[in-house]
C-alpha cells in the first residue's frame, strides 16, 4: 500500500490521473492504505502458519521479482510472523489462566492446597476451624433479630484477643451478646454495670482480710475480672479515676498488679457498652483500648413483626440457645490461629490501601488513626484471613474488618465504606505499563534498524547495535513479569469476589454487594492488563524467535505502529460528526484515528 501510495504519488507529480492534483490523489492513497491496515489488523490471525520458521522460511525462499511482488510477499511474511507470534502468547496466557483457576479449590485447610487467592494456606492444624466458627455464629445469632453483625465482630474480637465497644441505646441486647459469648465458649464470664460510685472491689475483687494479718495488701481476685475470660462492661466511661489506672492496664497488658505480684489475666475479650461517647479526654485511653467498636441501633421497622413473634413465643428461634450448647473451646482455637500467623503475611497492595485510607481519614476528615491501632488493625486482617485458611489477607478482609477499627465517631463509618468500595479493586496501571511499552518498542525499533533486524553479527551489524538490540530483550521479560503480576492480583481478587458470600465476618448484602459492583470493574482492568501483557510478550517472543531479520522488523514495525497509533478517547459528540465536520476540527493524524474509530463504533452499534 506504501509503495502503490508512493506510484500515485509520482503520477501527480507529472501531470497524470486525469488532471487531478497532486494532494486529491495523496488523499486517495492514504485512504486506501488506512482501509488496508485495517483489514491487516482484523484479519491478521487468519490464515497463520503453524510456526514462526515456517512463516520466516516463506518469506526468505522468496526470490525478488519485482518490486511491488517483493513487497506484497514481504507484507505477508510479517503478517505470518506476527498471527504466529499473537496465537503463541494467546495459547500460552489462556492455558495459564485456565489452570490456574482449577486450581482454585475450596477453602481446604490444613493441607497446603490454593486458597481463593492463589495462596497456599497455613500448615497450622486448622482443619474443622472454619466449620465449626460458623457454627457458633448461628448459635450465637440464635434468638436475637438484626444482631447478626454484631454477632461476627464480636467473635472476630475474640479470636483476636481485642476489645470491643458497642454504643447504642439501652435495651438493644449489648449485655446479652457478652453474656451468650461466655456460655457457648465454656468461657467464666464477668459483668459489672459501672457508675461513677463503683469501688475498685466491685471489679477487682475484695481485699483478703488473711493476707492484711500479714501486712499484705491483696486482692481475692478469683471469680473477678481479673480471672475471667470474657467480661462485659456497660456504661464503662463511668468508671471513676479510681479503677481507670488499673482497668487500662488489665485491657491493654493483660496483668493484674496484686499487691507486689503481677499476675497474668486469661482476659479474652472485653465487651463494652455505653449509651454514648467519651466526653472527657481523660476517658480517650480507655476508648482507644476498644480496637473494634461497633454501633447498635434498636430494629428497624420491617423487622418488628419478627421480634414480636419472639415475645409471643410463635417463633421457633424464640428461645435462646441452652448454655454449653454446641461450646467451643475458643483458647485451643486462638493458639491454633496464633501458631498459623507467621504464615500468614499482608500483602503490599492491602498494606498500600491502609496507608492511603489512613492519610485520606487524617487529611479529608481529621481522623487520627494512631500507630498502636494501626497495627493492632492489621493483626486482626491476619486473624481474618487465618480463620478461612488462608495464607495471606484479601481485599474482602479490609472490607469486613476496616469498617469497625478506623473511626471515632460513628458517622465516620459509611465514609470509610464508601472509601473502600471505591478502591478496593487493584488498579490495572494501564498507563505506566503503556509508556514502557512504547518507549520499549520505540528503543527496539532503533536497535533492529541499524541490526537490519538481526539479533546478532552474521549481517555486518556493529558489536554495539547487537548489545543494544540483545539487552531488550531483558528489559521485556522484566515489563512481562510486572504486567504479568498486576494480572495476577486482578485474577486473585476475581477469584475472591466469587467467593464472598463464604466470608466468615462479611455482611451477606455486603458479600452480594462486592460481587455485584466491584467484579465488572475488576474484569474491566484485566481486560486492560491482558491486552498490554499479550503485546509484551509479543514483543519479547519477536525479539527471542527464529525469525529472518527482514520479517522481524517488520514484526517490531508492525507492534510499534499499533502502539502508537492507539484510537484516543473520543466522545459521542465527536463520533456523531460528519466526515467533513470532523476533517475540520482535527488535524491530518487524528482525522485518520477518528475515522478508525468511527468505524468501530458503527460496527458495534450495528452488531
């Protein structure tokens, strides 16, 4: 088409073609080869031979005829070279993804087999931990309308040997989830109303009257807080200054100073409840011992009849679980998890979205997020991805546990949701990997050029040119690798989307949610990636194949011309132009791209 463009254009110079002028034949010529390339660039994979030597082989046994001959066998060649290329990488990408996601069993634990994101799960005893946690989500559920989300954050609290506040009214079933906590556990179970008048004995245990006989100041501490396992607090910012030094410590070190011994406190988990906020900051220690808090507001107004049938007694859920039904030995079940934890890493693309969600609270809504907390949140992401068998923390992770860690004021919560659902999904980083690209295809355009397409010196190349052309090669596997690995978290994070609905401590609705809105997004982006990926490897397949010289240059012209000639985003307003509107607002290179993507689209719209 260059060469047919080149004739006319000699034609115009002398006067031929009917008297036409020299820029109305151009004009004609540049269409023809634009409508050429075209259909090269659809039709390109069709017709390819089975190799890349056989497709060299037929371009190089070629004998120069004529010009215009040379160059249409020439063009074939190339067009040959590169299907052969593009149907290679294609095999080779889908075959790895398709294996890939066999391998995506179900959340086998215990025997070092894929977990939803690709991971190999703890060797850790797990087996039966998940099953079993599940089982004591519904006993504990049992009885009680719209409690389920406080039910998983309280048992999440609790396999994390953290705290949690719930702030709501009274009479909205705070005490009961403690108490039921403690009974289904096997748990000694501890539970104080506190006011300002509360004594130090109330909680701590009275002085032993034995031990003053002996000029010794300890506290009887058996059935206490002290010795219990799960303890519930309500109105706990009442307590008084008297008991705040030491309940701060017994919270945070688990210890209890008794007179001159410190003795360990087997304190699990601590739920709190209170009617509001701290209003002192003298109370902001204690607040931020609670590392889950959680709003409990009373039911809504379709679920009344629910809870009214329960008074009446024609529930069948209306009786509460008996105690010790179905216990759990929840200790054995930390230490398991605890053991698992060293396995068990947080990735850097979660650790880059708790960076940011932290600056976005501190920066946007001068929310201070303290390093203590920062940390203790992402124990609990471990603990989360532990309970599931896995070996690394995912996006649903953050989604089911940053919601109930990062905020002060309750109102603060559906911002950090809102936040979440907007990044969640791993970014493609379409436009970094593009420039590479580019700028890579540009370099090994040059190279190839003053190689005459050879990688090596058996054409005369200088020894300096052959470097330059072989080190790109390294340069594209190294941007394969990262493209490669932006596919792979986009895959792991599909994968996990499919299975949100099995998350332990996610809202069902929550779980629908994501793989409603987040999945499109995410195909979306591996779209993206796929496209840029399969152009690399194309590139280093070009660069690393058994091709003749000739053909793999014009392979690298070939991708190189593609890449920069990427249809720009036009809007609808500017593909409803007419041909000469649109020869008007653009310039000639633009005009030709315009009129690709004018044809794209009445295709699409006719299909």
């Amino acid at each position: 088409a260059r060469r047919q463009g080149e004739g006319r254009m000699l034609q115009a110079k002398k006067g031929s073609k009917g008297g036409r002028g020299m820029i109305e034949v151009l004009d004609e010529a540049l269409e023809e080869y634009d409508d050429d390339d075209e259909e090269e660039d659809d039709d390109f994979t069709s017709g390819s031979p089975k190799s890349l030597s056989s497709a060299g082989e037929k371009w190089s046994s070629r004998e120069d005829s004529e010009e215009d001959g040379a160059g249409g066998e020439y063009a074939r060649a190339v067009s040959e070279a590169l299907a052969v290329i593009t149907s290679e990488i294609t095999s080779e990408i889908t075959s790895a993804v398709t294996s890939e996601t066999l391998s995506l069993p179900d959340a086998t634990v215990g025997r070092g087999e894929a977990g939803p994101s690709g991971e190999m799960a703890p060797e850790a005893g797990l087996s039966g931990v998940r099953g079993a946690l599940k089982k004591v989500l519904a006993n504990l559920a049992e009885g009680l309308v719209s409690r389920e989300p406080e039910v998983r954050v309280l048992l999440l609290a609790a396999l994390s040997r953290e705290h949690l506040l719930l702030l709501g009214p009274p009479g909205t079933a705070k005490s009961v989830l403690g108490s039921r906590l403690a009974s289904l556990c096997a748990g000694r179970f501890f539970s104080r109303l506190l006011t300002r008048f509360t004594t130090p004995e109330e909680l701590f245990g009275p002085l032993s009257l034995a031990a003053l006989e002996n000029d010794e100041y300890l506290r009887k501490t058996e059935g206490y807080l002290p010795t219990s396992e799960v303890a519930f607090l309500d109105e706990v910012f009442k307590a008084n200054s008297a008991i705040l030094n030491t309940l701060l410590t017994l919270l945070n070190e688990r210890v209890f100073d008794n007179g001159p011994e410190r003795q360990k406190a087997p304190l699990l988990v601590c739920v709190a409840a209170s009617n509001e906020r701290p209003d002192t900051e003298e109370l902001d220690a204690l607040y931020d011992r609670f590392l889950f808090r959680r709003e409990v507001l009373p039911v809504r107004d379709d679920q009344v009849m629910e809870l009214l049938e329960m008074v009446s007694g024609t529930a069948a859920s209306a009786k509460p679980p008996p105690a010790q039904a179905g216990a759990l030995d929840i200790n054995r079940v930390v230490q398991q998890i605890e053991a698992a934890m060293p396995s068990v890493r947080l990735p850097r693309e979660q650790q880059v979205l708790l960076r940011r969600l932290r600056a976005e609270m501190r920066d946007s809504h001068q929310v201070l997020v303290p390093d203590r907390r920062l940390v203790k949140t992402a124990h609990a992401l471990r603990v989360s991805a532990a309970s599931h068998a896995r070996s690394a923390v995912n996006a649903l992770d953050l989604l089911a546990v940053l919601p109930d860690t990062f905020w002060v004021n309750p109102e603060e919560r559906g911002i950090i949701r809102a936040w979440l659902w907007e990044n969640l999904v791993p970014e493609a980083e379409e436009g970094p990997a593009r420039l590479l690209l580019r700028s890579l295809l540009t370099r090994a355009l040059e190279a190839l050029r003053a190689t005459a397409g050879e990688m090596d010196d058996r054409g005369g190349a200088k020894e300096v040119d052959v470097r330059r052309a072989a080190s790109l090669v390294s340069e594209a596997g190294a941007l394969r690798a990262a493209v490669t690995e932006r596919r792979d978290a986009l895959r792991g994070h599909i994968a996990d989307l499919e299975r949100a609905g099995e998350h332990l401590w996610l809202d069902p609705t929550d779980a629908v949610a994501a793989q409603q809105a987040l999945r499109p997004v995410a195909e979306e982006r591996l779209a993206m990636v796929m496209r840029t990926l399969t152009e690399v490897a194309s590139l280093e397949k070009a660069l690393e194949g058994g091709l003749e010289g000739a053909v793999r240059l014009g392979v690298v012209e070939r991708l190189e011309e593609r890449a920069r000639n990427e249809d720009p985003p036009f809007e609808e307003r500017e593909l409803a132009m007419t041909m000469r509107e649109a020869k008007a607002a653009f310039d000639v290179e633009k005009f030709r791209l315009w009129k690709r993507a004018k044809k794209r689209s009445e295709k699409y719209e006719g299909a």
